[in-house]
C-alpha cells in the first residue's frame, strides 16, 4: 500500500496534518459504510469484509506512518520542548 508522492507533504509537521486527515476521512467513510447496513443497503456481512479488507489495511497503513512521522519528529533537535511548557 502507498500514497501517491506528488500528494504526500515532504515536511513532517505537513504529513502529520495531512495523514490525520486522510484518517478522519476514513473514518468517515467507515461511517457511511455502517449507515448502509444500518439502512439495508449491505449485509452484515458485507460491511464486515469491507471492515476487514478495505478499512483496516489502510487506517493501519495511516497509522504505521503517523508513527514514522512521530520517530522523525521526537528526533529533530530543532524541536524544543519541555515538561515545563505544560502549565496548570
């Protein structure tokens, strides 16, 4: 599985944006899939496959490069960031 390069942000911080949501719109799409076996439109089982074979390979694939994007970012040292930034 992959993303077209041309629409895949180069800049980390981007790519996180962009992979977030192209997540949510899977997830959306996920929501119009139940909404049509809430409505009769697929069985049951059609909506577990759809599940199964179409939605979780690509929200893992997103997941899996979210996470690459995270490793990328905890290690830029051009990044500051400390516990102190937090207040109460």
């Amino acid at each position: 599985m992959k993303i077209n390069e041309n629409i895949l942000p180069e800049n980390e911080k981007d790519k996180i944006a962009y992979l977030y949501r192209l997540q949510e719109k899977l997830r959306l799409y996920h929501n119009i899939k139940a909404q049509d076996y809430a409505d009769g439109e697929i069985t049951l089982e059609e909506f577990r496959t759809f599940q199964k074979e179409w939605f979780e390979p690509r929200n893992y694939f997103i997941c899996e490069l979210l996470n690459e994007c995270k490793e990328n970012l905890k290690n830029d040292n051009n990044i500051s960031a400390n516990v102190s930034d937090i207040e109460e």
